[in-house]
C-alpha cells in the first residue's frame, strides 16, 4: 500500500518551506471497532490537550534570540502564544473529528497525516511558552472536546465538504497568524520564526485540501466559523 506522499515547496519567507501532501490512490482500513475507536480517540485527546507532543521537525527558531526583559511585553507574546497553542488543539481535535467520520480511507489517512504534521506547531508553541514562564489555556481539554465534534460533522457531510473545512480552517489561521506576527513584541526572534513556519505550512495545507478536491463551503458557515475561533482566541489569550 502506499503512504501520503510529501512535497516541500518554498515557503513565503526565505530559507522556509511548507508541505503539501498527496493522498494515495489506496490505503489500509485498520477495521476498528467501535470500542477500539473510543480508546483511540480518548488517548489521542489526552496527548493534544495534556501532553506534549514529539516534534518531527527542528524548532524554526533555533538559536535566535527571544528574551524580553520587559514583563509586559514578555506576557503579551504569551498570551499570543496561547492563542496559537489552544488553536493547534483545536486543529487536532478537528482533523481526529473528521478522520473519524471520513467515508474513503484515503480521506481517513490524509486527515491523520495533517493532524500528525500539526503536531509539530503545537510542541513548538508549548516550548516557547516554557521559555516565556507560561502555562497552556486552561480550557485546552474544551477546545479539543468541542473541535472534534465540528468535525466530525463536516467529516459527516461528505469527503469533498471535509476537505473545504480543511482548507477554511487553515486559511482562516493564517489571518490568525498574520495578526499575532504584526503584535508580536518587535525582539521576539524566536516566537516570530515560530509563526512564520506555521503559517507556511497552513498555506500548504489549505491548498492541497482543495487541490484533493475540497468544495469552497457557503459564506454563512465561514462566518460561523469566524464567530467561534473569536471566541475561543479571545478567552485562551487570558485563560
């Protein structure tokens, strides 16, 4: 059987690339049981909101310098970082949500691949907080919980409609991150590099969703989907 193949293509900013991937023409059904899906579902929760995740990339920031003497600026890029942390939560929840109800097992393991890709925003995001003296949200176990049921809603609906959520969600964490780059604290090397390759790969991600053949979804649900990632960005900043 073949695997999802991976491409890395120049990413906006120099040196950075993104990945995209391509799903394969086949791939294995574990055949889970119901009850094996649970266990699976409950442990892999667990490692999203509580754990912490094995990076499979280098940290982008590498030795760049990212201390803030100032206390005030040092808490704003943590409160951004939370931000971006509590959404990479949310992004796992929603690609296990989909991979749960996908109808092709192509489908299934391209949503398991992003969601593993993903987890490398979050162990960089939960290593500069360390950095910061930082905790994650307090509510990161509700954004999980929550996300995976969206999406295995969207997941639901059809293969084509998943892939479109995909790609809305990464698009719409893009413009999250564009916002968090501009108010970053302007010494903050490190949480800058960190930014700047997530969002590359959000690129990357949005698009091969849509090249799979991912449907644009209605503007009412895009803007409910502006709605909710508000309200999570606004409470995760402080909590």
């Amino acid at each position: 059987m073949q695997s999802p193949l991976h491409t890395r293509f120049p990413g906006p900013a120099p040196g950075r690339h993104y990945i995209m991937w391509a799903m394969p023409e086949t791939a294995p059904d574990r055949r889970l049981t119901p009850l094996d899906r649970l266990l699976e579902q409950a442990d892999l929760g667990l490692r999203a909101a509580i754990g912490r995740p094995h990076p499979q990339r280098p940290n982008p920031a590498g030795g760049l310098d990212g201390h803030l003497a100032d206390d005030s600026e040092r808490r704003h890029a943590a409160g951004l970082i939370r931000v971006d942390h509590a959404g990479e939560v949310a992004a796992q929840g929603l690609y296990h949500g989909q991979a749960l109800t996908a109808r092709r097992p192509e489908i299934r393991a391209a949503m398991e691949r992003a969601a593993l890709e993903e987890g490398d925003h979050l162990a960089w995001c939960r290593d500069r907080l360390d950095e910061l003296g930082e905790r994650p949200s307090l509510l990161n176990p509700l954004w999980y919980a929550g996300s995976v049921l969206i999406g295995a809603i969207a997941g639901a609906a059809g293969d084509r409609w998943s892939l479109g959520f995909m790609a809305e969600t990464e698009r719409q964490v893009e413009g999250h991150l564009d916002d968090h780059l501009a108010r970053l604290p302007p010494g903050d090397a490190r949480s800058r590099a960190i930014l700047e390759q997530m969002k590359a790969d959000e690129i990357g991600h949005a698009q091969a969703a849509m090249a799979a053949g991912g449907s644009e979804l209605p503007g009412p649900v895009r803007r409910l989907m502006t709605l909710t990632s508000r309200l999570m960005t606004g409470t995760a900043y402080r909590l």
